[in-house]
C-alpha cells in the first residue's frame, strides 16, 4: 500500500505534467486548455490510485485463495469516459471542415499521462509529456507547411442567370499554376452557384487571379476558404 506522502507526491506530479500540455492548448485559445488538462491528468491519477488500493485491499482482505481482482478495469474504464470530454472540443466547421481534434487527443494523452503517474511510473509519465510537447510545439510549423503545400482551396462564385457558363468555366480552366480538381455548379433563383476546388501553387497571387475573375460584370459574390 503506498503512502499518503506518496499519493500527494503522484496527484502533484499528475498536475504538473498535464499543465505542461495544457498550457500550451491555452496558447492556441482553445477551450480546453489549462485547467481541462490538469483536471483530466489528476482525475485519471486518482483513478489509478484508487484502483491499486481496491486491489490492495481485496487480495489481503479476502480468505478465499481462487478470488481475482483486476486493478486495470477502472483504468480502462477512464480511457472510455475521456472519450466523451475530448468529442466536447471537436467543432464542425462550415463546408465540413472539422477542428479540435489536435485537442481531444491532447486530453486522451493526458489521461493516460495521469494513469502512468498514478501508477508510479513516473519517468514514462514525464517521457511522455516531453513527447506530446514536442509534437505540438515542434510539429505543427512542419504541418502548416506541409497542408499549405498540398491543400485544396474552394472557391465558391454566385452569378446572375445572364452568365455565360462556358467563357466562366474556361477563364478559371485557363488560370496559370492552378490545377483544378472539381468544378461543380448548381442554379439558384437569381443565377448560378459555382463550387471549384483547386491547388494553387502561388498563394501570393491568388488574390490577384480572384481580383481578375471579379472583374466579370455578371458575378456578384465570391468566397475562398
């Protein structure tokens, strides 16, 4: 059975470690920051702690040789639960864009940073908040770089109903550096609605291409995402 110094010792440290990732989820405003992390992290290494004392108490208190008593069932039971706080930070943006999942598993790793520690691992549990760290701290230029390289715009253009389809859809065909993946158009009560998804290469002269389609008299509304 461990200590009560020990258990102080296993809550603070379970704080500390989740207020490392937590910090860092407050850096980027998200709602889930700080005080979720540690939260999570010392909930999970109260759980744990828990857990080893039930089993503890069990195995010594019991006469009958045959009983059994898992310890990791309450553990598992918090990697189900913590489930239900990180879906709480996944937003549905407009056009199906989905965001927070970065977080909701910041919180999943927190959880079982908080299990570690509560367990007296301590060197896994701090090994590992180093790693989450790293990864959100050193990773994520590497990822803007990356998704800005390959990532699909859409562009969406609302015209009148005096467009003419073709000499649209072969101005923005036409376009240099841009590799258009789908071109779709669906008529309103006004006009037309065109949805293009494409890759630009040049990020600095898009703004100029939309400018450049713009200028048709008979478009009147344009939306990059």
């Amino acid at each position: 059975m461990i200590s009560e110094v020990d258990i102080l010792l296993r809550l603070g440290l379970a704080a500390l470690f989740g207020s490392f990732i937590g910090l860092e989820r407050e850096r980027q405003f998200w709602a889930a920051g700080l005080r979720t992390h540690m939260m999570v992290s010392v909930g999970a290494c109260l759980f744990m702690i828990v857990s080893n004392y039930a089993a503890f108490e069990a195995l010594n208190s019991s006469t009958d040789p045959r009983m059994r008593f898992d310890p990791t069932r309450i553990a598992a039971q918090v990697v189900t639960g913590i489930g239900f706080i990180g879906a709480g930070t996944i937003l549905f943006v407009r056009k199906g864009v989905v965001r927070g999942l970065t977080t909701a598993a910041g919180l999943w790793t927190v959880s079982a940073i908080g299990l570690a520690t509560g367990g007296g691992m301590f060197v896994a549990a701090g090994a590992t908040t180093a790693i989450a760290l790293t990864i959100l701290w050193l990773f994520k230029p590497i990822e803007n770089m990356v998704s800005k390289k390959h990532k699909y715009r859409e562009l969406r253009v609302v015209t009148n109903d005096k467009v003419d389809n073709n000499e649209l859809y072969k101005s923005i065909m036409e376009i240099p550096r841009m590799k258009v993946y789908e071109f779709t158009y669906n008529r309103n009560e006004d006009g037309f609605v065109y949805i293009i998804r494409f890759e630009f290469s040049e990020d600095s002269k898009l703004k100029l291409v939309i400018d450049d389609i713009r200028k048709n008299p008979n478009i009147t509304e344009i939306d990059l995402s």
